[in-house]
C-alpha cells in the first residue's frame, strides 16, 4: 500500500463509498428505523419524517463524514496491515463499534428507543461499514496496485 496518504485519492474514494453509505442508510431507516422511532417516540410530534430539505441536507452530510471515516480507517489499518482481508474486517469492526454501537447503546440508554430493538438494529449497521471498507480497500487496489 502507498504510504503518502493522496488527499485527491481519498477525496474520490471517498465519494464513492459514500454512494454505498447513502443507499444503505435510507434502506435502513424506511425498512425498519423510521418506524421504530415512531413507535417508542409517538409523543414527539414529526418525528422521524424526511420531508423538507434541511432534514435531507443534514443527513447527507452525515452520510459523507461517514465514509470519509471509513475511508480514513481502512487507510490507516492498511498501512499496517497492507490492503487485506484483515484490514477490511478490522477497520469496519472498529468503524462499527465507535459509530453505531455506541450511538444506538447511547440511544436507548437514554430512553430513545428500546432495548430490543438493538438486537436488530446493530446487525443491521454492522453491513454498512464492513462494505465500506471494503468498497475502499478495492478503490485504493485500483489507485495502488
């Protein structure tokens, strides 16, 4: 793996992982979050809708911090561990871990959504990342074999 990190690359790389990012974020919420938040939030009026620009725009950007994260972490456990398997399984493991399981513990610790619905909810992310770096650990191949 090239040790100079190219920012032009990840800048590249990083906007196609996020394609990945954005399409599984909103099969996830509309397949099974949205209505989840509705469920145990019923009091709070609007919550979870995705109809006005600002809400898409935030969200959007969410998106793309998260596969420049992804993408930045793959880098890193590639430059120790070269572009392998391992680097995809670790760095989307630690991805994991810091991005959705303690955000989704923080949640329902807080009363936001329930327990259970962790046991679904936390498989469900840990896709996302794992594919992401290795959407990244392909591009970097193509970029420096």
């Amino acid at each position: 793996m090239n040790r100079s990190f190219v920012v032009k690359d990840f800048v590249i790389i990083t906007l196609i992982t996020s394609v990945w990012v954005h399409a599984y974020q909103v099969v996830r919420f509309f397949a099974y979050v949205r209505q989840e938040l509705r469920d145990y939030l019923s009091a709070v009026p609007n919550v979870a809708t995705m109809d006005d620009l600002g809400t898409l725009l935030i969200w959007g950007a969410w998106d793309t911090l998260l596969a420049a994260l992804y993408v930045y972490l793959f880098w890193l456990c590639s430059q120790v561990f070269g572009n392998t398997r391992k680097s995809v399984v670790l760095s989307g493991s630690i991805s994991w871990c810091f991005f959705f399981v303690l955000y989704w513990v923080g949640t329902a610790n807080m009363n936001l959504i329930g327990w259970k619905s962790l046991l679904v909810i936390l498989p469900l992310t840990l896709l996302e990342p794992i594919v992401a770096s290795y959407i990244a650990s392909r591009m970097y191949l193509r970029k420096h074999p």
